[in-house]
C-alpha cells in the first residue's frame, strides 16, 4: 500500500469518510469552478431512518431498523439498491449511495446515487418473515420512493422477488399509476429486464477481459488459461465464476 493510501485509510473512519476523502481527491484534478459545489457532494441530499415492527412466524414481535439514503438526484431519480444484511449501518449505505452517484456521472445514465438497507439476518428468517419486512420498510419510506423519486433494485441479499414485494407493496399503496417504474431487477412478468440476474458477473467479467487486453498483467493477455480467485459465492459470484469458466479460466 501506498504512504498515500495509508494516510486516506487513517484519516477516514467509516465508510462514508473514506468515500468523502475520495471524492475530495478527484475534484482537485477536474477543472471546473467549484463554486460550493464541494460542500454539496460531500453530504447526502435526504437521509431516511425507520424503526418499524413484525411479527414472526412464532408470533412474536420484532423491531427492525432500515435506512434510505438519497445523496443527490441532479441527473434524475435515485437509484441504488436495498440490501438486507447483520452488519447494514447508516455509514455504509451513505457510502454506498455516494458511489452511486458517481457511477451514473461517469456512465453518464440519467439518475442519481441512492441506496438503503435493513438491518437482519436472512440466513435465520423464513420466506414469509423477509416477505413481511420487506413490506412494511416499503410502506414506512412511503413517498420517498418512486419512479420519478427513487429506484430501488436488488443488492445484498435481495433479489426479483424482494422487488416484486416492493413494487406490490408500493402499488397498493398509489393505486391508478403505472407504477412499475418504482424498482428495476423485478420478475420478468412485472415488467424486468432479461439478463438482470446475470448483468453484475457480466460487467465483472467484462472489466477484466478488457483490463487484460490492455496487457495491465504482466504476462496475461486473456482469461483464457488464467486463475482467478473470487471473493464470495452468492449471486455476483457463484455467476461470474461460470463465465470465467466458459472464458477457459
């Protein structure tokens, strides 16, 4: 690691520091008039914390915490995912929802950096409990989600059913709108999108083939006949392991 890297990571003490101290770095080199413009990237535009109960399939009753973070929709409606997972915490999904925004910049797509979480476990809950949670964190964001507000989509531990729970939940809730255009990554027969599943593996699997041919690996041109070793095994992972495999890795 870099003495450089070594005084960001020292500075930064959450997720959402380090991402801040990075964006700091990048704007010293873009040649634009900042104009205050630093101090509006470097907090997030709406912040969302929800405490809300369910009850289990034993019949008792759970308080669960979620957040929506929505750092800014200068390009359009936030768009970010939902993700359920222990260790979700307010930082995180900040940081999270900043680097959303930049990634929709630099690919120039038309919608701003959003993300949200809640905080579980759903390696110990059942179909029905996940369903339950995920309905009532729909309706505890209310209007702060939308097609031209917010966008959901899966991430950590969600997946086209969560987001056929959310549209359904969302939809209930605003009768007499199309209201499909509240979350992408949904079953096909809501209106998704073909290769959803498989479109993060793709793109990983495409960055590293392209990363390759630039001959940025010392002695490595292509995948093919290269190891690669992946972090994780759920649905980024499990996929882009076939296609590296398909690639002759």
């Amino acid at each position: 690691m870099s003495q450089e890297s070594e005084v960001c990571l020292k500075e930064a003490g959450s997720a959402y520091e380090l991402a801040n101290i990075n964006i700091q770095r990048a704007l010293t080199h873009v040649d634009v008039t900042l104009n205050g413009l630093m101090k509006v990237v470097l907090h997030p535009k709406r912040v969302i914390t929800v405490n809300f109960p369910v009850e289990m399939d034993d019949g008792s009753v759970e308080v669960f915490q979620g957040y929506r973070v929505i750092h800014n929709h200068t390009m359009g409606p936030g768009k970010g995912g939902i993700r359920f997972h222990p260790s979700v915490d307010l930082n995180e999904v900040s940081a999270l929802a900043s680097l959303m925004t930049w990634k929709c910049i630099l690919a120039e797509i038309p919608f701003g950096g959003a993300k949200g979480g809640v905080i579980c476990d759903p390696k110990t809950l059942s179909k029905n409990e996940l369903r339950r949670i995920t309905r009532r964190f729909i309706a505890e964001l209310g209007n702060n989600i939308g097609p031209t507000v917010d966008i959901p989509s899966p991430d950590l531990y969600t997946d086209e059913q969560t987001m056929a729970w959310v549209y359904d939940t969302y939809d209930v809730m605003h009768q007499g709108h199309n209201n499909r255009a509240v979350v992408t990554g949904k079953p096909l027969l809501l209106g998704g999108s073909a290769g959803r599943r498989e479109a993060t593996a793709r793109g990983c699997r495409d960055v590293v083939e392209h990363f390759l041919a630039k001959g940025l690996v010392p002695g490595l041109t292509e995948l093919k006949g290269a190891r690669v070793a992946i972090q994780g095994f759920g649905n980024v992972g499990a996929v882009a392991a076939q296609m590296f495999q398909e690639c002759g890795a």
